[in-house]
C-alpha cells in the first residue's frame, strides 16, 4: 500500500486540478467532484487493479464505470495522473477539439472511459453487462460504478438493482456518492431519497456505508471490505457519506456548486486551500 | 417476368429465432437478451441451446439496453430482442447515449413493427421507429421482407462491427427470396427490371410491391422493382440508377411516411437527380386494432395501393 500521505496528496492535487479544469471554461461541475476525490483516490491508486495502457475489454483487470458523468473533472484528474493519458491534456477541459467532454465520452477515444455518461441513470445497466461478460469470459476480476444520490431518482437504476440481486450478479461494487445535494436543492426537498439502505436490502444487495467519505483511510478501508463481500451470491452497494465541495470550504454543505465555476478570486482562495502536491499541469 | 413463388407463408421473427439459433452453433461471442417476450421473439431455441448465453432481463428495456452495451466490453456480441416499440421509443436516450454514441457492439433485433402486429393495437404498433433509428450517427438500418431474408440479416449483422437496428414483424407473409441468399448489409436487391417507374420497397411491402409490379405490367406499365432492405447505409447508386432510367418513384414503407424510407430516397435523389415520388407509407397517423390484411387495406400500405401510386407518379413525369 502506498503511504497514506503521499495519497493525500495525491487527492489535493486532483483537487486543484478540478478547481483548474472549471474556471478555466467557466463551466463544469466541481461540487461533487470534490466531494468524490478521496473516492477516485482511493480506486484508482490502491483498489483496483487496473492497466493504464487501457484496452477497451478490459479483460483480467478491474473496470470502473462513472453513471454520473457530469463529475468528469475528478475522473479525467485521476486518469491523467494515474497513466492513461498526458497530465497536460486536462488543458482541454471542454475546449472545442478535445477528448475531455463535457461528460465522459467514448467518442473521442480518450483512454479510460468505456462508455459515455452524462444522460443519467445507465451506468449501472452496463456495468452489469460487463459484469457479466467478465463471468462468461472466466474473468474473476471486479466491475466498479458510482453513482450520484439524485441520480437515484432515475427509473432504470431500479431495473438495474432489481435486475443484479435476482441474477447474483456478484461481482460488482457500486457505490452511491450520499452528498444530500442536487442541482435544484437538497435531494430531500426536490425528491427525497427514503431509506436507501432499506432500498438496496429489500432489493437483495449486500449494503454497506462509508460514513466518513471524504477520509481517505476510511474510504480505502470501506472498499476493501466491499471487495470481501464480493463473491457471495449477491452485489455489493456502499453508501458513501461524502460533502458535496469537500476541502473548499465556500463549496461545502450546498448545492451551489454543483455546475458552477469559481471566478478568479474564487479560485485563488480555493487554490491556496489545497496547496500544489504533485505539480500543476 | 419473372415469376416469385411464395414458397409458403412464415412470420419474419421466425427467421430472426432461426437465424439467432445458428449463430449461437456457430459464433460463442453471440449473446441474447430478452424482456420478457421469448416466445414472441422465438428465442426459445437459442436459450435452450445457449441457457448461459441468454440474459432474461424481465419488463426492463431500458436495463437491457443497457447491459447489451456493457456485455460488449469483453467482446460479446448481444442480440437484444423485444416489441419494435419497445426497442427504440421506450428506450431512446439508452440506445443514443450507451449504444449509439458510445458506439457498442449491440443489434437491436425489434418484432411486431408497424400496423401488422394487428389486434394489440396502436399502443403496440410503432410507425415511427425507422425513423427514430436511422437519425442516429452510426446506426445500421435494416428491414427485411420475409423469413429466409430475417434468417440472413440475422446471421449477417453478427459479422458487422458497430450498432445495428433490425426491423421484422409478427404476421406470416409470403416466403420468396432465397433460402441460400448471401446478406449484403447496404445492397439494394433488384426484383424486377422496368423502364416506366421505379419501385422501391421495405420489409413486408415488398412481396406488395411484387403483386403491384405483375398487374402493372400486365396493364401496360414495366415496374423496377427494389427491394431496400438496407435504410441505413442507403444504396444511393442503386436507386439514382434506376431512377436515372425510369425517370419516377414509388416508396413504399409500413411506416409514417415522416422519416421513413420515402424521405432517406426523395433526400438522396433530390440531391442528384429530382424526379416525382409517391409514397406509400401511412400518413402521420397512429394504428389501431384490426386483422393485418384489413390495416393494411385500411392505411394503404398493399399492391392495390403502390399500383394506384404508381400510375399517379407515371402521370406527374
């Protein structure tokens, strides 16, 4: 395992690198990519067993699926930084021309992404797919995805849940980013959520929650006792605790920045509150 | 004039099952998907065959669009079959988003299109499909006439790279193409030559077009007819050419005549080489229930009904 620092820094950097992508284009979503850092972090440097020289199949390695692609900036920060491509491409953050899509997109072949996302709601239907083909291939290697809470209100994930318990898809891991927050308000003002422990255990998943999101132990702790639970006749859902805009603290707690880009000096108070680890692009 | 023998009456999903059966004998990276509608996709003896290789997702289309699309990462190929309707519509944005856009490996193989799916209903009866299908970039548009063509395409579109939309039916039409035909994705089939008036038709209006192209003839006018069982990527050569020569068109389509085969042809000739067209397609209008014979008769969509147009474009030359 790495040390625990250097993944710390690690996330501070991919949190800059957020801030970066956004107020440079003055558009983008850095609210619940801050909030997820510690979860890429942790996912891509320790969990998964994963091939940067990326192959669209995937085969024999661990494969991650974003379903709410609109938190883009965290996932191109840590693809880039983890090895599938040039640090300096986050440059092209939703420029004309780019591979770095508004959402995530295949279409541009950047590397590390094996299906579009953005139109929420279908992550977990292609997970499954690929979850199992891994069966059929013999392929004992896991499918991860994530979720965004609002996103929950979408029909076909419940399709999906219903779909993955009464198959025993087993050998998947979703985690559902429990931030609270949704582009008109609370989840619990525009449409609350209800129990979704309850949920996801009448539906026959294998439930487990990460209180502390955003601490990055935990978050590695929590992930590898999900992968213990994998293989048992049943999927596995973590319900991560996490704050919407975490390590900015004007970010945090609202739903304000959920699709909104700091301004310039917005964005030097956000910088100097997450000092640059790794080096900047 | 050649003649076409109905070499008796099959239902074209029957040559997408037979068709799906083979495939999986002869292709292990061939996968099936259904919701909850084996029977009427007539899957059942690829499943029985292949129980490993068949996912039921139950009344969930849009999850199995979906999962199609996640089952080709790790080389699968998925035939997702269901109701046309429910196979486009209903699931639009997934096909857009995770098939189209993502461009997946994934055939969508829809049944019981159109107004001859019969007593279920508009509810059941899309006309608008081909439509929905072909706007998509990338998409492959197919609509086969009878069973040993849905056999052909079935086991053709396996072989083609990229996301195909195959269009068949629920009622038993004539069977006369051939058994052993080798399924070019893209190629007109020329039927009939003519020199008067072309005749360009798709899936259970060609046989129609067949019928309306012997009378025709019998009165005097020498049809062309085509058989485009390929919307998308569209022989454009094949029908300027015959344009070219007959100097007017028919299209004839058991779908509303917005965004059907009509508009893709009167797109590709006005472009190179405008002549008169008719179309016979219904007229921006939902189906309701009924036999298939009396909807057809009822919407326009048979022989008597291209022979009318046909006269009628004749005329405009």
């Amino acid at each position: 395992m790495a040390n625990i620092e250097e993944l710390k820094d690690f996330a501070t950097q991919v949190r800059r690198d957020i801030l970066r992508q956004v107020h440079k284009v003055n558009s983008g979503h850095p609210g619940g990519s801050l909030g997820c850092t510690e979860f890429f972090t942790a996912l891509y440097k320790e969990i998964m067993d994963h091939n940067p020289e990326f192959n669209m199949d995937g085969e024999n390695e661990d494969i991650f699926f974003l379903s709410n692609g609109h938190i883009s900036p965290v996932f191109y920060s840590v693809l880039a930084r983890t090895g599938y491509f040039p640090v300096e491409e986050l440059s092209t953050f939703r420029l004309i021309n780019s591979r770095l899509q508004g959402h995530p997109t295949t279409h541009e072949g950047l590397p590390g992404i094996r299906v579009a996302s953005g139109s929420l709601g279908q992550g977990m239907s292609v997970a499954l797919g690929a979850a199992q083909a891994k069966k059929l291939n013999g392929d004992s290697k896991l499918v991860y995805t994530l979720h965004g809470d609002g996103e929950l209100q979408e029909g076909q994930n419940w399709e999906a849940i219903m779909y993955a318990a009464g198959n025993n898809v087993d050998n998947i891991i979703s985690t559902i980013d429990l931030n609270g927050q949704q582009i008109d308000g609370s989840t619990e003002t525009v449409l609350p959520l209800g129990n979704l422990r309850a949920k996801f255990e009448a539906f026959g998943w294998e439930v487990m929650e990460v209180e502390e999101g955003n601490d990055l132990q935990k978050v590695i702790d929590g992930l590898k006792h999900a992968k213990t639970l994998t293989g048992k006749g049943k999927p596995v859902v973590i319900l991560l605790h996490t704050i919407m805009g975490h390590g900015v603290d004007f970010m945090m707690h609202t739903h304000a920045w959920h699709g909104k880009a700091p301004n310039d000096e917005q964005l030097e108070t956000a910088l100097s509150q997450n000092p640059e680890t790794l080096g900047d692009y | 004039m050649k003649k076409y023998t109905d070499t008796g009456k099959k239902d074209t999903r029957s040559g997408f099952g037979d068709g799906l059966t083979e495939l999986g004998r002869s292709n292990p990276n061939v996968v099936a998907l259904c919701a909850d509608l084996i029977g009427s996709l007539k899957m059942q003896d690829f499943i029985d065959e292949n129980p490993e290789r068949f996912f039921q997702v139950g009344i969930a289309e849009a999850n199995m669009i979906g999962m199609s699309a996640g089952l080709t990462i790790g080389g699968k190929i998925p035939f997702a079959g269901t109701f046309a309707n429910f196979a486009t519509g209903r699931v639009y944005d997934q096909i857009r988003q995770s098939v189209a856009y993502s461009n997946k490996n994934v055939k969508i193989c829809a049944s019981h299109s159109g107004v001859t799916l019969g007593e279920d209903g508009a509810t059941h009866q899309i006309l608008e499909d081909i439509g929905l299908m072909k706007m998509l970039p990338g998409m492959t548009v197919i609509n086969t006439c009878d069973y040993n063509q849905t056999k052909a395409a079935t086991i053709a579109i396996a072989e083609h790279e990229g996301p195909v939309y195959l269009r068949f039916g629920r009622p038993k039409v004539a069977n006369f193409t051939a058994e052993d035909q080798k399924f070019e994705i893209g190629k007109a089939v020329q039927l009939y030559e003519g020199t008067d008036v072309t005749i360009i038709a798709t899936g259970h209006l060609v046989w129609e077009a067949i019928q309306a192209a012997v009378q025709l003839n019998d009165e005097g006018i020498s049809a062309e007819v085509i058989n485009i069982h390929t919307i998308k990527p569209l022989d454009e050569k094949a029908i300027i050419d015959s344009v070219k020569k007959t100097g007017c068109v028919v299209t004839c389509e058991e779908h509303n005549y917005l965004g059907g085969l009509g508009e893709s042809v009167a797109r590709t000739l006005s472009l190179s080489h405008p002549a008169p067209q008719e179309f016979v397609a219904t007229q921006d209008t939902f189906g309701e229930s009924g036999t298939p014979e009396q909807l057809m008769e009822k919407y326009g969509l048979n022989a008597d009904a291209i022979i009318k147009a046909a006269k009628k474009v004749v005329k405009r030359k």
